[in-house]
DNA sequence: ATCATGCTTAGCCATATGGCTAAGTTATGC
DNA sequence: GCATAACTTAGCCATATGGCTAAGCATGAT
C-alpha cells in the first residue's frame, strides 16, 4: 500500500494511537525505561514495545541501551515537521479567506456604487 | 482493537495519508465536488471516496448534495483539537527543560560555593 | 553458579486499511 | 425519454496494525 512512508505519514499516523500520545506526554517530562514506560499501559510487554518502535522510527523518540536497560527519550524538534505542515495549511486557508473577504469587500463597493448612481 | 475511537485518533490517523493531506491542501484554497477533488488522484473513485469518508468522520471537511453533486469544504476549526494537543505537548516538554536548567544552575551554584569555601 | 530482571524475537490471530471491479441510482443534458 | 455524468453500494483482495503467548538472551543481584 504506502510504498514508501513519507516521513509525514509516519508522524501523523504514529500520533493517531492514544497509547503513543500517551508515552509522548510521560516522555515530555523526562526520559524513562521502557518497563516504566509499560507500567501503566495494561497491556503485554511486546505489544508495547510496538509502539516505542514506531514512535522511534517516526522520529519521535531515541532510545539508547546501557545493561539491560533501555532508556527513551524525546527526541527534541520531532514535532516540527508536523507543525511546519499545519502552518502551511493554516496560511493557505487564512490566504482564501482573505481573498474571499477581498471579493465580499469589492461586491460591497461595487453594490454601493451602482446605489449611489441610482441616486 | 480501538474500540470507541477517540477525536484525537480520527484526527491524526486521518492526516496519516498523503491523499488526504492533499484533499485538505487543495480544500484550503476553496470548496469543490468529488470529481474535481479526485482528478489529480489516480485512484477508482469508491477508493477515493473511502478517503472522502475518513476526513468527514473525523470532522475535516463537511458535504452536502446539490443534485447529483457533493460538494465538498473544509470545516473551519477543524484542527483546533490537535492544535491543543500539541500546544499542551510543547507546555510540558519546555516546562520540564525550565526545570533542567533549573536544577542545572542550583548544580552550578553549589560547585561555585563549595569552590569558593576551599578557598 | 544460579536466578531474576529487562528486554527481544518469533510467530500467531483478528480486524482495519487501502486498493480494486462491477453494478446500481439519481440527476442533467440533448 | 434516453444517454451520460456523478456519485454510491457491495463485495473482493492483499497487506498493515495491534494485540497475544512462548521462548530466548543478556545482565545484575545473591
């Protein structure tokens, strides 16, 4: 299907999973284990390393290994990528509005024109 | 597997594809039927409406019909949930690095202290 | 040396997703 | 009124996703 998984795809979708949201906003607070990071998520150790995985490959999250434990953090400016996308829409929709009340403003002058010739 | 869904999960699964981000792009810049919307989208129409659904059910864009055209338009606001999603993820990701350099100048201090008391 | 901890790998399963074709249905245009 | 345009519905298919268990493998504690 998606044969080559823009990076978008990957932070968009990663985001669209309440549990990764989840992890997202515990690792904003700090880096953690991943059995921390599991603890409160009911759910099998290997589902939830899943998610980290994908988290990780989206870029959200790095994690490193010291012993046997694997430490995540965020992964500072993730989310840019993602808000430089929204600000793009946000422009093109602030950009159509803004002509649309161009237009509104010209049939105005326009209307009162033609009323002020009837005059 | 999600069982109930959650706003949050349609918005952003639903900006995980790169077909409806460019609806969205092109929906930005004013409102359009299906066929003027699928044009660019080398896609069998039932599969293009599939994305057409997924936006609408997540609240994206709104349509209605006007004969045997569906109209379609991006609904105002329509990010506002992820917008806040992401401005509260920002909040708590800056408030735990004030916190860092916090402790990183209460660290600071000290040495300097202790330093001084050498003396 | 042995045992528990903390992942990690492998593999299974059900459902979701994203694509398709074929066959409706409902206006419009001629 | 008949064809065409613009969806719409139904159903099929392959792959992806999100969950699981069972077993493996290092590392740390005793």
């Amino acid at each position: 299907m998606a044969k080559h998984d823009s990076r978008l795809d990957l932070l968009f979708t990663a985001l669209g999973d309440p549990t990764r949201r989840a992890i997202l906003t515990r690792l904003a607070q700090g880096a953690a284990s991943v059995t921390e990071l599991a603890a409160p998520h009911d759910m099998a150790l290997p589902s939830f390393m899943k998610h980290l995985r994908k988290l990780e490959d989206a870029g959200f999250i790095t994690s490193t290994k010291a012993g046997r434990i694997r430490s995540c953090a965020l992964s500072a400016d993730a989310f840019a990528p993602i808000e430089t996308w929204l600000d793009a829409q946000r422009a093109l929709w602030t950009a159509r509005l803004d002509r649309h009340d161009d237009y509104v403003h010209k049939l105005y002058r326009r209307r009162q024109d033609e009323t002020e010739s009837e005059n």
